[in-house]
C-alpha cells in the first residue's frame, strides 16, 4: 500500500482517503459532500497551474478540490480496475 496525498494521486487511479489532516470549515464541507476517511475516490483530472482537481466519489459525486486541501488528505492507492464504483469503461479518463 502507497500513501500519498490527494494530490499526488495519479489520475484516473482509484485511491481510498486513510486521513484528513484539516479543521474548521474546509474539514465540514468535505465530510458533507461525502469525502471521508475510508471513502475511495478517482481523480477525473486536474486544473493547469495548480488549480483544484476534479474527483468523483464512490457514490457517484463530483467535486472540485483545491490543490492546497487536496495536499492535506492522505490516500492509499487502490488495487484493481482504475475506474469509479458505477463507471462504465467508456467514461473511463483518457479513453477515447
């Protein structure tokens, strides 16, 4: 298993958060929208010049997370298929 943060996370490789290391308003809005330790997520992609990434949860959702919370969320690499829970292969990133 290979830790890293959310934003170090390949795209389109599924990952599982294992931490959270933030307070406050940021750590509220992400429990809210569903990203939680143990919740696995995809990076979809990422924004030029450090921009947020997009990400898409287990359960479907989508969500633009900035580059510098993204930093602070620790995530284990997920064996298996790189796509989403639900995905079908055809939205899978890169696939023409």
């Amino acid at each position: 298993m290979t830790l890293l943060s959310l934003a170090e996370a390949v795209n389109g490789r599924r990952v599982r958060i294992t931490s959270v290391d933030l307070e406050g308003e940021a750590a509220a809005w992400l429990g809210a929208v569903g990203l939680h330790e143990g919740e696995e997520l995809i990076v979809l992609r990422r924004a030029a010049l450090g921009g947020p990434l997009h990400v898409r949860t287990g359960g479907g959702g989508e969500f633009a997370v900035a580059r510098e919370v993204a930093q602070r969320i620790r995530v284990s690499t997920v064996e298996g298929p790189s796509e989403a829970p639900g995905e079908r292969p055809s939205e899978r990133v890169g696939t023409p």
